[in-house]
C-alpha cells in the first residue's frame, strides 16, 4: 500500500478509539453516585385494622349446665370422664339412693298397701250400710294421700336399687364433681354438661387494645393446630380487668353453629378481631421503614429519592396499608431502600 496513504487511515482509526472510549467514561460517570433501586406503583384498596388474640374454645355459660338430683345418693358407677363427647341418653353415672330415702319409699309402700286395704274394708261396710259416706269419703282420702306420698318417695330415688344418670342431649361432659364411691347431698352438682354447638372462644388480648372493641365485632377464628377452615364468630362481651396470670384482658366469642362440629372444648385458637374498615395505599412490605421519627418510605420523583412519611394501618400480610402524602404518580421505592437518603439520585434497575 502507498505510505502516503497509510499515515491519514492510522490517524482516523486512532480518532475513533479515542472518542469511543470517551463515550464510554461519561456512561461511568452518569451512573457514578446513582443507586440502582426496583419500584412499585402505590394502588388505593380497602384494608381491615384488626385486633390479634389468642385463647381457647369454651362451653358457653348460657347454655352450659350442671347436671343434679333431687336426693342424695352415692355414685356407684362413672361411665364418662372430664371433656368426653357423649350422645344423647348414654349413661354418664350410676346412682345408689340414700338409705333414708330407700327406708322412706318403703314406709310409704307399707302406708299406701294400710290404706288401699282400709279403702276396701270401708267399700264393703258401705255396701251393707253399715259405713256411712262421711266414712267412705275419708277411706279414699287416705288411700290418695299414701299413693302421693309413695309418688313423692319414688321422684326422691328411693324407689330403685340404682340409678343411672343419661346424658340429656348430644354434647361434651365439662367437669366432674364426684368421684366413685362419694356420697353426696340432694342438688349437689354432680358434672358439667354442655350440649353440642354451644362453644364460646374465650380470648385474651393486649390491655392497650381494650378500648377499640366493642360487642358486635366480627371475628376470625382459626385452631392453632390442624389445616381446619377458618370460621367467623361476633364478639360478646370484652372484659374491664386485666387477668394477673397472662397480663391480658379477657373477650369472649360467640361461634357458629358448624365450629362446635369442627371443635372440641379446651382447642387452642387464633383470633383476627375486625375494628374498622380501611382505605390506605396498598405497597410491598420492604417499601416500608422504620426510625426514629417513625414510619415511612421512598417515592421515586425526578431521579431523586423522597421520604414520605406514613401511617402503618394493616401491619399483617403483603401487601401492608400504609397511610399519608403518596403521589399516586409517582413509584414506591422497594429494593435498595437500605441504602438512600432523601433527596439521593437514584436509577431505576433494569434486572
């Protein structure tokens, strides 16, 4: 080739190095100092503020009952045992009466065969007129009288060698208050009853957050062990003392009718408590930060990084609802929080 052509060709190739390289320092230089961060956009959505509690599954004082008599006896049989599940008319407990009710029943067997027998006699002089009606009428009074009376005797147990106690309906045996062999006096409780479906959720929540419930709230109930459905119970009634055992204040649940089937008394349950309805910006759970001044989060608005400060309304689950100043235009900061400032240039990341 023509050395006089070879020296311009040199000199417009280094030229083009030269400005390549250039091009390639000022790129440096504009992300130099930028800090590569991913976005989101904030979307307005209704969040529910709950309340969270913790407890069990109770038999419902309104409908629990303590299963007596009236007489007193001895327990000669236990079928059943504390929180067993019992059908309607299996035997629970065997009852021998009280030996003074078992010596009256047969007093009063004897009155009732003197008066029958009496009755009889009167009948027949009657007949021959040798009784007068005045006679007669008092015969048949008595024999009345002695029949109640052994009627009276017999509600009292002393008319069997045994008694057997049936459950009254389906339900859960609650406590026993006797033990076999124990004697006990006449309506002394012998064991708690409480029929199916009539469970209550017995909660403890934080003091700080008795003052925003009220009686009527809605619930979300859940067992603590298991994969069972969660189920949606109203609440009764929140207590005004704190409990010096858990350092809680006491609520009460009603349930529905199908928890008492998926349940059983004494199962540990976690409760979500409805206070209020929520309209709040809707941002992933890392947007959001936390210091000094309290919450907040970055919004992206011209290449910089702006703190906004918020409230935290639904801290559970992802998306969390946060509320204050957003621009609804302008993206939520999500990775690379950590690392900013207000007012830092940022880029968004291309990843």
């Amino acid at each position: 080739m023509n050395r006089s052509l070879l020296l311009p060709l040199l000199c417009l190739l280094l030229a083009a190095c030269s400005h390549g390289a250039a091009d390639d320092e000022g790129e440096a230089a504009a992300v130099q100092g930028q800090v590569a961060v991913t976005t989101a956009t904030p979307v307005q959505q209704t969040f529910h503020d709950t309340v969270e509690a913790w407890g069990v599954a109770v038999g419902d004082p309104q409908h629990a009952r303590a299963i007596s008599l009236a007489h007193g006896g001895q327990v000669v049989a236990l079928q059943v045992a504390a929180g067993q599940s019992v059908r309607r008319g299996q035997p629970l407990l065997t009852i021998a009466p009280d030996p003074v009710a078992r010596s009256a029943y047969r007093q009063a067997q004897s009155a009732l065969e003197l008066a029958s027998g009496e009755l009889q006699r009167t009948e027949q002089l009657a007949a021959q007129r040798l009784a007068t009606q005045s006679q007669l009428a008092s015969a048949r009074k008595a024999q009345a009288d002695a029949q109640a009376a052994l009627e009276a005797q017999r509600a009292l147990g002393g008319g069997s060698a045994q008694e057997t106690v049936n459950a009254p309906a389906d339900g859960v045996v609650g406590t026993l208050s006797v033990g076999l062999g124990e004697r006990f006096a006449a309506n002394a409780p012998l064991l708690g009853f409480t029929p199916v479906h009539a469970l209550v959720a017995q909660l403890g929540v934080q003091p700080e957050d008795g003052a925003r419930l009220h009686a009527g709230m809605p619930v979300q109930l859940r067992s603590v062990y298991g994969n069972q459905a969660a189920f949606v119970g109203s609440l009764r009634m929140i207590g005004q003392s704190v409990d010096p055992q858990t350092h809680l204040l006491g609520a009460q649940v009603e349930l529905p009718a199908e928890a008492g089937a998926a349940l059983v008394a004494g199962a540990a349950l976690d409760a979500q408590i409805r206070t209020a309805d929520v309209t709040a910006w809707a941002v992933p759970r890392s947007a959001v930060l936390h210091d000094e001044r309290g919450d907040y989060l970055f919004q992206l608005e011209h290449g910089h990084a702006k703190r906004v400060d918020v409230t935290l309304r639904s801290p559970a689950g992802d998306p969390v609802g946060v509320q204050g100043p957003l621009d609804a235009q302008a993206k939520v900061i999500v990775l690379g929080v950590y690392e900013l400032a207000d007012g830092d240039a940022v880029r968004e990341s291309t990843r």
